[in-house]
C-alpha cells in the first residue's frame, strides 16, 4: 500500500520511519534542499537527530510525485500550514492530520479547515493521542486515536497506520479527539510554569487534574463525547504532554518561570509549539461559548505579559472556594 505523509518536521519523520516497515512511503518536504539533504544523507538532524530514515522511504519536494497512487496522505504540517496544503490536493485524495491546534485568526479546527477547503463529501480525520516523535521513529510502543465523522473511513484508515508497536483505535468522535489535542498543550505551558517555578509534583497533578476538567467543560459544549477526553486524545495526551521532558509546550512554561522572555524561548525552541498559538483562540472560544477556564485564562495572561508566572499561580490558588466539577 502506497502512503504519502506529507511535512518533513519530526513527527512526519517519525511517522514515515515507522510506516515504511509496512507500507511504500514518501515523504514530501516543502523544501526542495531539505529534501535533497534528507534522501542524501537519511537524517533528519534538525527535527529528529540521531533517527536513520530507512532507504524504502522516497523522499521528495513533488507534491504530484508524492501523491500519487496512494491510498492515504498523512498531513504533518503545523496547523498554520495545514491550508495551504489542503489547497493543493485533490479532493478525493483520503488524508489525515495528525496536527493540533486551532488556526490563529480564525479559531478553526483543523475538519473545520478542511471543511471549508475541500467539503464536506471529502474523506478527511484527524490522528492524535500521546506520541512524542523521537520515542515513535525508536518503535517504541504508543497507542493512538484516529477519527473521522465517517465511519468506515475511520476503520479503513486506522488500518493503514495500525501495526508493530504503533496500535491505533477508531473513533467518529472528530471534535473531540481535535479539542483534547488542541487544550491539552495549553494545560502542558502551564504545568511547565509549575515546575519551573519548583512548585512541586502535587501542585502539577492539580494543574494536570482541573485542565482536564477545563478540556471537558469545552469539550462539552462543542459537542464532545465525555468517553473520548478521558481517553488517549484527551486524558493521554494530556499527562504525557505536561510532564514528559521531551514536551515543548512544557518546556515553554518552564523557561517562562525561569524569567526568559517568549521570543527567546521560540527562537531557541527550533520547533512549533501549538499551545503558544492557540492559548488565545481557546480563551476567546471559551468566553464565546460562557465557559469558565482559569488556567487558560492565567497562561494567557502570562504569555502576553500581563502577569508574571509566580503572579498567575497567585491568581489561581486566591479563586474563591468552589464545588469540584
């Protein structure tokens, strides 16, 4: 079976790696010397170093070349990337994204985008749950959600990714796999500004604990099954991504307590971090649908430099006693 993934970053990388032991991959890289770089040398050192990209992986900067005759696209791009892809892909080629995040300006999930790129008769999903690149392109074992609103297609493609150490469920649950993935790197900055304040392992599992429960509270009024934030999209995803060292958007956090300012702590990252783009568009869905999200609301504050961390953490723990819900 012929698959096409479709970004070079780490988790395109990692996935393609993975993939080729079972199916013919290409990997399409936007840059024509990136690419070049990667078939020649079979590394990819600024996403994902000390990974071999294996030789039955073609990789190539052809859109067409890259697309043709498959039976999937995995789209690996950034969320600010993922229209402009879309664009230029017919639409009946059957895709997946296995990005998080909500557009900055728009606010819009990623079906939301593919929706309005490509319609509503394309077949089109989402891949999330907890996978950190490096551990995946080891064959380390990671379990995943794929979903889409179509059934069958959600089956058939979760098919195709599924195999080795990389087991994969199905789900029709779209929003709330894309809801779960795109909160939880919210939550992951600011449990990140927990530890890096040194604020202690019970302090980041309450931060970890009422996250959730905002991820829920969101999920709720979109429409989200209860089932699917408590599983891997959700629940997973969200402890890996705010307590595993290999977490930028933790990383973020930590380094925001430690006094560094946020453009330096991008310009070093070398990588996207999701929740630093879409903080602000979660806050603002929030307040359009009347929900309460303190911890969205003090990471907001934080990274617009309305508050200081310590002073964030100061806000939260002086909120006025509550019911637990």
């Amino acid at each position: 079976m012929r698959v096409a993934v479709l970004g070079a970053g780490a988790w395109g990388t990692a996935i393609a790696c993975v993939l080729a032991a079972r199916h013919e991959v290409a990997l399409w890289a936007r840059d024509a010397q990136q690419a070049r770089t990667l078939a020649q040398t079979r590394r990819n050192e600024r996403y994902l170093r000390g990974i071999e990209i294996p030789a039955a992986v073609t990789v190539t900067s052809e859109l067409g070349a890259a697309t043709a005759g498959i039976s999937l696209a995995l789209v690996a791009t950034p969320v600010a990337g993922l229209r402009d892809v879309l664009k230029k892909l017919d639409a009946n080629t059957p895709l997946v994204w296995l990005c998080k995040g909500f557009e900055q300006g728009s606010g819009a999930l990623p079906h939301q985008i593919a929706s309005e790129i490509l319609g509503d008769k394309a077949r089109y999903g989402a891949l999330s749950g907890p996978s950190f690149a490096e551990e995946v392109a080891r064959g380390l074992p990671c379990a995943l959600t794929l979903a889409s609103r179509d059934a069958e297609f959600a089956r058939e493609a979760a098919a195709i990714v599924h195999g080795g150490r990389l087991r994969v469920y199905y789900s029709t649950d779209l929003v709330g796999v894309e809801i779960g993935g795109a909160v939880k790197n919210v939550m992951a900055i600011a449990a990140g500004i927990s530890d890096g304040l040194g604020l202690g392992m019970n302090a980041r599992a309450a931060l970890i604990t009422r996250g959730l429960a905002e991820i829920a509270r969101l999920g709720a009024a979109l429409g989200a099954q209860p089932e699917t934030l408590m599983g891997l999209a959700g629940a997973g995803d969200l402890i890996l991504t705010a307590t595993g060292d290999l977490s930028r958007n933790r990383k973020v956090g930590v380094e925001l307590a430690r006094g560094k300012s946020l453009n330096d702590i991008l310009k070093d990252l070398g990588h996207v971090a999701e929740g630093v783009r879409s903080a602000k568009e979660v806050l603002n869905l929030s307040r359009k649908k009347t929900i309460e999200m303190p911890v969205t609301q003090a990471v907001n504050a934080v990274l617009e430099g309305k508050l200081k961390p310590a002073e964030a953490v100061e806000q939260l723990l002086a909120r006025d006693l509550k019911r637990e819900g």
